[in-house]
C-alpha cells in the first residue's frame, strides 16, 4: 500500500511538471520578446542574454537581441513586442528611450528582469524606478549565505518551488508598496547589525498602466541560473508576464 501511495505521488508530481512546461510553451509560442541587455560587465549581460533567449527560442518564441537601448526608439520593434526582458547594470539612458520604454510598457507590453539588470539600471531615472517597483541600494557583506522564502507558493511563479537557500549577493532595496511580493529572505544583521530581521521582496510582480512587470532579485552570475529553484523562478516570471493570468 506504501509503495502504491508512492508511486502515485511520483506520478502525479511528474503530471504537474509535464501540464507545467506544456503551459510554459503555450504561453510563449509565437510570442514576439525582445531581450535589451548592456551595462556592467561584471553581472555577465551576454551570457544571461543568450541563456534566456536559447531557452525562449526553444518555447517557439521569436527572440530579437539588442545591445543598445536605442531599440526603444523604434517604432516598428516596439509596436509588436509582447515582452521586453532588460539586462543592464547601471549605466544610462537618454531620456528619449526612457520615456519610450515607459510608454510602451503603460500601454500592454510586459517588462521582466533579474538582479541588477532590472533593479539597478539607470540610478538617476526615478520615473524608471517607479515603474519597475524597486531600487538596489546594497548587498551587506557582499556573497552570503541566504535563504528565499516562498511567500506566495500558489502563485503560478513560484508553483512547485520550496524555501531555498544560495551564496550570493542579497539585495537590500527601496521599494514601492504597492508590489505583490511572491518571495522574501530575512537579513541576519551579521554585517550591518541595524538591519537584522528585516524581511526583504526578492520576487514581485506589479503593473504600470496596462503593462505586467515581474522581478526577480536573484541572478548575479551564471551559476545561480544553475540552481533550480532560480531557473524556475525566471523562466515562470517570463510566461506569467506574456500571460492573461494575472495570479
């Protein structure tokens, strides 16, 4: 009876993953998805830019790749994407562009990013900051040991993912409270002592006018894509963004 109970668990744990994936390439079959990605080089653009686009370009997706956020100027890209995915540490942004990318996202284009790429582009951008829910000011102590807590586990980003925990940078931010926050760590206070206990977003998703935008903290190098539960987390950020679903 044990073992039948098992097997019926491993059955049906695969079921879910299978119906998961299959929703994943539906979601993204023939969806139009431009990846924009530049800025510091020390949070590897291109490698997390050809990553993600392999990955979409298997769901079917039609990829386009651009290293100049000039592309929000163009009309004609822009008039038929259904996500933008930007990866751009720091750097700077012409007005233009920014006002462009904003527009398009306030009138129905999703936004998605990851870390530093997402949530510390463009410092001195507060309409940008606005828009995507949140600001990197510090990771006290640089690499540390965390842990990401599921706050959401309902949630079709975070479905199938338990609490976990990883060495990296943990993202201190200032945020909009508006966010719906889908994951959360707690700082230890170890490094700076006034923060211990502070419970953190990691994960979120809000909206600009029409526009769906998901966040994630996670992904300061190309290892911690090779963690699962990480991985999960973009690649279901994605589809949930191109999605109707707004769970």
């Amino acid at each position: 009876m044990k073992k039948r109970h098992q097997f019926t668990t491993l059955i049906l744990c695969l079921l879910t993953q299978f119906l998961l994936a299959q929703s994943e390439n539906d979601a993204l079959k023939n969806k139009n998805i431009l990846i924009v990605y530049g800025g510091w080089l020390g949070h590897q653009p291109e490698v997390f830019a050809h990553k993600i686009a392999n990955w979409l370009e298997a769901q079917q997706a039609n990829v386009t790749l651009s290293k100049s956020t000039g592309i929000y100027l163009d009309k004609t890209v822009m008039s038929k994407t259904d996500l933008i995915i930007q990866h751009i540490t720091m750097s700077t942004i012409k007005s233009s562009e920014s006002k462009a990318l904003q527009n398009a996202v306030a009138n129905g284009t999703a936004l998605a990013g990851c870390h530093g790429g997402l949530g510390d582009a463009f410092r001195n951008d507060t309409e940008y900051q606005y828009m995507i829910g949140g600001q990197f000011v510090k990771h006290p102590g640089g690499q540390v040991d965390y842990t990401v807590n599921i706050s959401e586990p309902e949630h079709i980003i975070t479905e199938g993912i338990n609490d976990f925990s990883l060495n990296s940078e943990q993202y201190y931010m200032h945020l909009d409270p508006s966010i719906n926050v889908i994951a959360t760590t707690v700082f230890n206070g170890d490094h700076d002592p006034w923060i211990e206990g502070v419970e953190m977003p990691v994960v979120w998703t809000k909206t600009y006018g029409k526009g769906k935008i998901f966040y994630s903290s996670l992904g300061h190098s190309a290892d911690i894509f090779e963690i699962p539960e990480v991985w999960k987390i973009m690649t279901h950020g994605v589809t949930w963004a191109v999605s109707k679903n707004m769970n």
